[in-house]
C-alpha cells in the first residue's frame, strides 16, 4: 500500500472486462480492492473501505498515510509495495490503521502487479482484509505462551532451591545433633542403644564411670528404681506415645534438672525405636527463682516510683500500676494503658471493649518491644488526655513476671518542657522561613539582588514564552485585600510591559471570592464565564481576551497577589501543565516577594544595630575612664585582693568595648565607609605592637606568649587595623590555652616570596573538624568557644574582613600535638 490520490492520470491501466461483477463477488464486507499507479499512488479503492474502516473512497484516497498506526510493521508496507512495482509477487503482509470511530484495525493485504500490453508493469493491485480479531488472539496466545513459559521456569527454579534447600536442611540437622550440648539418643524395641550424639556419651561415661557403645543394653547399669522408671518411660514411647517429661538428678553434690522429650520412632507406620532428647534446665529453674525475687523488688519500685509505671502483658491489658506513687488500683489492672491513663481513644470507647484506636503510640511501643525482645529508651510519644496533648518519654524493658514475658513502660511527663520547646520553634518558624526561601532564591543567579519589579518582568516573559500567550500579567493586592495593582504586564506580539493599573474589589466581588477561595481560575471563554464575566466590558473586549488562567500568589501562607495568563489569539482550553507551568511562576514571584521583605527587614535590623551599638560606646568609655581615675586614687588603700577584683573589672570592661569597636568596625566594612590607611609597615613593628598590648594579659594568666624572629621587610598595610587582628588572634590564644600554656607569634615569607606569612599557634583543645570551616562566619561560636569566657563571635569574623580588604587569606588548622593555628597572609604589593 503506497501514497494517497492519483497525482499521475497518464498511468491508469484499464479495467478488465467484467471487473466491477468480479469485484462484488470477490471482496467480502470485511476487505476491500484497491489499485495504485507505477509510482505507487493510490488510483482507486473499492467503496467497501466504509464497512472495514469507516472512510469514504475520497477520505482514503486523499489521506491514506494520516490513518497509519506508528507501529513498526507499517514501514514495511512501501518496501513491499516497491517490490510489487519491480514485478516480485509478494506473500500477504500485515498493515495497521486508525478506525474513523477511533481504536485501530490490523489489515492483510495481498498485492499483485499489473501489466500493460508491452508486459512493463503498470501498477499494483491488491485486497485488504480486516484480521484484527485473529492478530489479537496471536498476541494473547503469544503473550499466554510466554507467562507459562516464565511460569514454568520460576516453578523448576523454586524447585531446585527447595531440594537443595532440603539437602542443607539435613547436614546442618546432623552437625546439630552431633555439636549439640543437648542429650539425643534412641534405643530398640529391645531397649539397646541405636545410636547417641557426643553429649549423650559423655554424660554416660561420667554418670556411670563405664564406656558405652552402640548395641548396648540401655538400662544395664542403672540402678533398680531407675530401670522402674526407664522401662516404663520406654514402654510408653514404643506404644505410640509422645509425650515431656522433667526428671532432677545429683551429680558431684549438685542437683541438676533436666527436661525430656520422647518420640517413636516410626518406619513405614511401625513403631521400631524410641527416640530420646535431654535437655539440662538448671540454670533455667535458677534464673526462675531470680526472677521471683526480681518481681519483688519490682512490686517495691513499683510502689515508691515518682514516674507512671505500667506492666503489660502480650494482650496489652495492665497486669500493675503505679501513677506517680500511688501502688495499683484494682480497677485498673486488665484494663487498656490507654484506659488507666484516661487517653481520649478510651472516653469515645476506641481503647479496650474489643476496639482499637488507629494511631495509638503505647501499641506500637509494645509491639516494637514483644517483637524485638529488647528495651526501648528514651521515646518521646504524645497522647489526647482530657482534650489535652500530653507528651511523655517512654522506656521500656523485657521482664518475666510469674513466668510469662511482659513489658515494663515507664512513662515521664514532660509535656510542660514540650510546651517551651514548641513555643521556642514558632518563635524560629518565620526566620527558618525567610532562611528556606533565600536559598531557593539562591539557585537563580538572574533573581538574586535585581529588585521586585525586575524579578515580576523576568516571571511575566518567562510564562508569556513558556506558555505561548499574548500577555501575561503580576497583581499584587492591597493591603486590606480592597484591589489589586498591576505590577507588570508583559505583552508577548509588541514585546512591550505595561504597569500601574488599578482594579477595585467592588468591580468583580465574585472574581476575588473565587480566586481567594479556589486559589485558581481557569476560563476558556472568559468573556462568558460568570467568574470572570466581570471583566468583560472593562478589561477583555478593550485588550481582545479571550481565554485566561489566573493563580493566586501565596506569601507566608497569605494571598499575596495573582499571576494571570490571557490569550487573544483564540479561546484555549488549560491543560493540568499549564497550571503546573504557572504554578511555577508563582512561586518564583512569591520568592521575589519574600526576598523583597527580607532587605527590608535585614536593613532595618542593620540600623537598630548600629544606632545600639553606638548609644552602648558613650557610656562604656565613661565607665572606663572612671575606673582609671579611681585605680589611681583608691590604689594606696586597695589591698592586693581587691586592687585583683577591681583589674578583672576594668579588664572585662575594656573586652565589651573592644567588642563594641569590632562591631562597629564590621558594620563599616560591610557598609564600605571604613577607609583603610595603607602605609609600608615593618612587619617587626606589627609583632612588636601586639606582644606589647598582650604581655601583660598573659603574663596575669601565667601562660608564656613569644614571638620568633620576624624578617625585616616592610608590608603595605593598615598597621592599626592589622594590628588588631593579630591582638585577636593572640587573644583567642591564650583565651583557650591552659594554665602554663604557650603561646607563639611568627612571621615568615610565604609562597613565592610574593607574600607574608604571619601565625598564631596555641596549646589548647583544639577545633572540632565540622566548625573549623564556619569559625569565621559572623556571631558563630563552637561548643568549646561558647564554654569560654567572653565573646560574640565577631572577632574572627573582624579578622577575616580585615585580611580579605588588604588581599590576603585567613585560615586555621589542627596541630598534630595538639592545639591550633591560625595563620594569615599580607600581600607585599
């Protein structure tokens, strides 16, 4: 079968004498005739196509490769059809095509050529019979072959492993009996040993100071009452019987106990042997008498505990309790937990009376622990008591109480401490917000810093292109949700963005109670629809709309604004990833909206900061001059304890004023008004300058700070301002060094000799390795900086800002003796 309609008319052989007759007979209402041309253009269709596919003759012959199936086969279809054009007979190939009434039909078609009188062929002719059903049962024969097939081969596999299975099953079972501790034998109908394991000969050769072999009378050497006892036992089990029994023996002054099993042994339904297992159960009648007297101490704990103990059996019914102390009620015992403790499931009657509540804590924490067989610690679960959340921190134990397993829960409240814990995390809720949102502002390198308008362009553009519309417009409302204000709208034919329109909420009261409400909506015909109707007279004849989409902008969990998509081109139904497209672009503008917030809110907190900051240096430098005057007046009369105390006064109130001048310093620099005064400095005047301001603070700690040979060489740098990041550093030194520490300050040429290379080392702990990369970041403190004395974590991050400023790099490390390092670097130019 070949290309629709007859572009050639030259080539149209004739047709044979009686053909239309022959035809009627021939094709069956399930098949139909059809003729192409030598280039393999359709020049005739029996009318019959109707019935086998639902086209007219002209329908077929104009569109034939539009009703192709993408099924494979189909390609094949041309090959053959060249192949009859060449003159070869073709046997019958297979051929899919849509139905007019949808589905498709599979089609056998069979072609042959046709000659004119110079015998060159002509053109092909062919018969097209519907054989979908029979292809449909091929495939569901073929595909029944292949499960019975798979079906088969996972039968032989699952076979093969349980034989093999099987196999290891019985070497494993004879290395027990062999390995075992246990005692195996069996005997004979005539009581002679069959056979015995290791354990079994043994005990024997101990209990009787004889060898025994197989074939051995079995009672030969046992004592009167003992053969009794074992005659009659054997008797029993050659009967048919199986049955336990428990037995206590003295050996070496000692009693042991030991527990029986006793099994015929049966070949082909006859009983010809007794198979015989011991067990030695004396440390389990120890363990037994433990825990009789453990259940004692248990009722004592129980009565004085401060906690809710509860003791649970498997049903989960109470078996004790205790309620803060209060020794069990007989009420409660063989109630529900959930019952005792008066859990709301239990008032609506979902706890106990044969019901069970669908999420109860208390049930999966004893079903963890009867399934695990091992205690739970520490789980904190919350339960409904009189319309109350509760939170309690659960423990549970394994214990055995009159010889049954039961699960010991004690119960902690500590739902007050939740209570703070839960008031804290709302308190953090808005800033964990604000920080979640900038890092997914992060990820978009265009969003970042370009403005709340910019951002609403870049979102207007992206959904017009994205979407294919004509415009596409960001509304922001009011604040008392009165109108909405157009921020921009960006019109996709001109290219062009338009701003500032106002619409009132008393113009289309129903088109904000539904956006408010629904958060979407999505009109075909907009100039209709009675949500969007409204609009009409205004806004869509004006702009030519005739289909919109419209979604809600959500802000901190408040409508914020919409983002509308509106096409004047024709009415477009939305499909379900348009509505994902610009869900999209709402959340990018809702983004932009929170980031617009977060500057705001960022430099407000700059200002109050800095305006604290600035109130606090006035008075703190008043209090330490007064302090100077007063040391120089009171120091005759100050005892040595007192002129101490009244040093680590002024030594802690100088620390807040070196604090408040870092903080001061930092909000420059982040501002950029902090000038640096670049000036060649001798490094030796550097090292110098900071040995000398922090000798005396080392020397009243008795720790040792030296400072090594420094090059003579000069360095461009701000020497007041490097000065006080090497004070910094040496401070945070002797800060963590012990008693009797060291402290060392060295300077040398770095790499290259293009840079200076100055280190501070101490004696100290050390930094953990997650913090050694965040020591510099602003306000962080590590777990052994926060148990210091002093600081903000504003020094090293002051440090940081002043090497970055001069070009260099600032960094620290773990000694392999112990102790740290921070180093820095100072470029030479």
């Amino acid at each position: 079968m070949s290309k629709p309609g007859n572009k050639n008319p030259k080539i149209k052989p004739e047709e044979p004498a009686g053909f239309g007759s022959r035809l009627i007979r021939a094709v069956a209402a399930d098949s139909f005739f059809f003729r192409h041309d030598g280039k393999g253009v359709f020049t005739y269709v029996s009318p019959s196509v109707r019935s086998v596919l639902g086209y007219s003759v002209k329908d077929f012959l104009s569109h034939y490769t539009r009703y192709l199936t993408p099924d494979p086969r189909n390609k094949e279809a041309r090959r053959h059809t060249g192949l009859s054009l060449k003159g070869r007979r073709q046997k019958p190939y297979l051929v899919e095509l849509f139905h007019a009434r949808g589905g498709a039909r599979w089609l056998e078609v069979l072609e042959v050529p046709v000659r004119d009188g110079r015998g060159k062929v002509a053109g092909v002719e062919g018969v097209a019979r519907d054989v979908t059903a029979r292809v449909r049962e091929e495939k569901a024969l073929e595909e029944r072959r292949r499960a019975l097939e798979a079906e088969i081969s996972e039968r032989t596999r699952q076979l093969a492993a349980e034989h093999a299975a099987v196999k290891k099953n019985w070497a494993n079972l004879e290395g027990l009996v062999n390995n075992t501790t246990d005692l195996v034998w069996s005997v004979d109908k005539g009581l002679r040993f069959i056979t015995f394991n290791e354990a079994y000969r043994k005990s024997f050769e101990v209990y009787f100071s004889a060898p025994v072999r197989p074939g051995d009378p079995a009672l030969e050497r046992a004592s009167a009452p003992e053969v009794h006892k074992w005659k009659k036992r054997y008797q029993k089990i050659l009967s048919g019987q199986s049955f336990k029994e428990e037995d206590c023996y003295s050996r070496s002054g000692r009693r042991h106990y030991f527990e029986f099993n006793f099994s015929p042994i049966l070949l082909d339904g006859n009983v010809i042997g007794a198979a015989c297992f011991g067990r030695d159960v004396t440390s389990r009648r120890k363990m037994e008498e433990d825990l009789r007297r453990g259940s004692a101490q248990l009722n004592a704990i129980f009565n004085n505990s401060p906690m809710i103990m509860l003791l649970v059996n498997k049903e989960r019914r109470i078996t004790k309790i205790s309620l803060s102390g209060v020794s069990s009620r007989a009420s409660d015992i063989g109630r529900m937990a959930g019952e005792a403790l008066g859990c709301e499931a239990a008032r609506t009657g979902l706890c106990g009376k044969e019901k069970e509540c669908a999420n109860c804590p208390l049930r999966e924490l004893l079903r963890e622990t009867f399934r695990s067989g091992k205690a739970i610690s520490r789980r904190e679960i919350g339960l409904t008591i009189d319309n109350e959340e509760v939170c309690f921190v659960a423990s549970t134990g394994i214990i055995t109480e009159e010889g049954e397993p039961q699960v010991l829960i004690c119960l902690d409240d500590v739902t007050r401490l939740k209570k703070a814990e839960l008031a804290l995390k709302k308190q953090n809720e808005v800033l964990e917000a604000q920080n979640i949102t900038l890092m997914a502002l992060g990820r978009s390198r265009r969003a970042a810093g370009q403005g709340l308008d910019a951002a609403f362009r870049e979102a207007a553009e992206i959904c017009a292109h994205a979407l294919r519309v004509d415009r596409v417009g960001v509304w922001l409302f009011t604040e008392d949700k009165s109108a909405m204000v157009c921020r921009d709208i960006y019109d996709a034919p001109t290219r062009r963005h338009f701003s500032g329109e106002r619409w009132e909420r008393s113009k289309s009261p129903l088109y904000f109670k539904v956006i408010e409400s629904e958060g979407v909506v999505a009109a075909a015909d907009a100039r209709r629809d009675p949500r969007t109707a409204e609009f009409s007279r205004e806004y869509f004849i004006p702009n030519g709309i005739l289909s919109v989409l419209d979604m809600q902008i959500m802000a901190e969990g408040r409508p914020a604004g919409i983002v509308c998509a509106e096409n004047a081109r024709e009415p477009r139904e939305w499909s379900a990833a348009d509505r994902n497209l610009l869900s999209a672009v709402c959340d990018y503008s809702a983004l932009a909206i929170l980031e617009e917030r977060r500057v705001q809110l960022e430099r407000s907190k700059d200002l109050l900061s800095h305006a604290i900051v600035h109130d606090l240096n006035n008075p703190m430098t008043a209090l330490l001059c007064n302090c100077e005057l007063l040391e120089e007046e009171l120091r005759e009369a100050m005892t040595g304890s007192q002129l101490e105390r009244f040093k680590d006064i002024y030594y802690v109130l100088n620390e807040m004023r070196e604090m408040i001048s870092d903080i001061l310093r930092i909000s420059k620099m982040e501002a950029g008004s902090l000038q640096l005064d670049i000036k060649p400095v001798p490094v030796r005047d550097i090292i110098g300058g900071a040995i000398k301001t922090m000798f005396p603070r080392a020397q009243a700690e008795r720790k040792s700070l030296k400072a090594g040979a420094a090059p003579a060489r000069l360095v461009r740098a701000d020497r007041e301002m490097v000065g006080r990041v090497l004070q910094n550093l040496i401070n945070n030194a002797l800060k963590f060094s012990p008693s009797a520490g060291r402290v060392g300050v060295r300077a040398e040429l770095g790499s290259g000799g293009k840079e200076m290379l100055f280190s501070v080392s101490d004696a100290g702990p050390g930094i953990p390795e997650e913090y050694i990369g965040r020591i510099f970041d602003k306000f962080f403190q590590g777990p052994t900086a926060a148990a210091a004395r002093g600081g903000m974590g504003l020094g090293l991050t002051f440090c940081r800002m002043v090497v970055d400023a001069h070009g260099g790099r600032i960094w620290a490390e773990n000694c392999p003796g112990g102790g740290s390092v921070f180093r820095f670097t100072l470029p030479f130019n």
